[in-house]
C-alpha cells in the first residue's frame, strides 16, 4: 500500500440499494470526498443521508455500484484493514470482560494471550476504565461501553479512524 495519496479519496461514488418491492433506492449519488492523512473529517446531515454508507465504503464492508474508492493512494478491494470503525450500536461481546474486549483484536491477530492483556490495560487506562477491566458490559453504562469500543479499535493502532456517531444514545 502506498502512502503517497490521500488517506481516503472517493470519486463519483454511488451506492443504489434493491428494495422488497423491487424497487431502488439510491443512497449515495456521485459523491465525491477526500480526506488527506492527519486530517479531522465530520459527515453531518439528516437521518438516511448515506452518512453511514460513506463510513460502510471507506471501511470496505460496503461495494459502491460505482465511482473510485482509494485508500492511502492504493484501491480498496475488500477491507479495509488500515482503518478502525467505531459503530453506531455496540459492538462488545457481551460474554467479555472488558479487558478481554479490547484484547481479542490482538489475539486473532496472534499477540500471545498475556501481552494482549498486558496492552489492553493500557488502553483501558487511557479512556478511563482501568477499575472496569473485569467488569462484563452489562455492568458497564452506555458511555463506558463506548470506550471500550473505542479502546477495541485503538489497540490496533489503525491508520485510519471511522467513527458512526460513536458517543451517541
């Protein structure tokens, strides 16, 4: 991957979905946006605007019908694995401790089980839930699980940040 071009660069991008009825709904139009790299980008707008489907395409979860998508000056075929999402709706196990929350994206990447820990006590410290380690979500409050999500993603040290209404209800 090259570092040369912008972190992302959407160019005529459209998304089109099928509805139940047959019908289509186009979600995004011809959209074009570029984000260069250190830069702090906010997608404001109304309710079904295809903010989210901007997020979905740059996280490489979401195939535009058509249009360019670059990631870092390269394609983006597939995922995105240069980039951490933070969702809309939690995305904690709710069956995890919060330490072993922020740990799994090391594990399955094979960190050994004890550094992942080691590495998601830090984190936890720095968005302010060192006491909550072993504390499951359901202990936790909306705000909290949110920084666990957050610290989930920031673990893997990612180079690029998405983030869908992350502090939200």
């Amino acid at each position: 991957m090259t570092d040369g071009g912008p972190a992302i660069d959407l160019q005529d991008t459209s998304v089109t979905f099928t509805l139940a009825g047959g019908g289509t709904y186009k979600a995004v139009g011809r959209v074009n946006l570029t984000v260069r790299p250190n830069e702090f980008v906010a997608i404001v707008g109304p309710t079904g605007c295809g903010k989210s489907t901007l997020l979905n395409i740059a996280a490489g979860l979401l195939k535009p019908a058509s249009g360019r998508v670059m990631i870092l000056g390269a394609p983006l075929t597939g995922l995105n694995r240069q980039a951490g999402y933070l969702f809309q709706q939690d995305a904690v196990m709710p069956w995890k401790t919060a330490l072993d929350n922020v740990a799994i994206g090391l594990e399955i990447a094979g960190t050994p089980r004890a550094e992942a820990h080691e590495a998601a006590r830090i984190w936890l410290g720095k968005v302010g839930l060192g006491a909550f380690a072993d504390r499951y979500p359901h202990q936790l409050s909306g705000g909290q699980r949110k920084r666990v999500g957050l610290a989930q993603i920031l673990i893997r040290n990612p180079r690029l940040l998405l983030m869908d209404e992350p502090f939200g209800p």
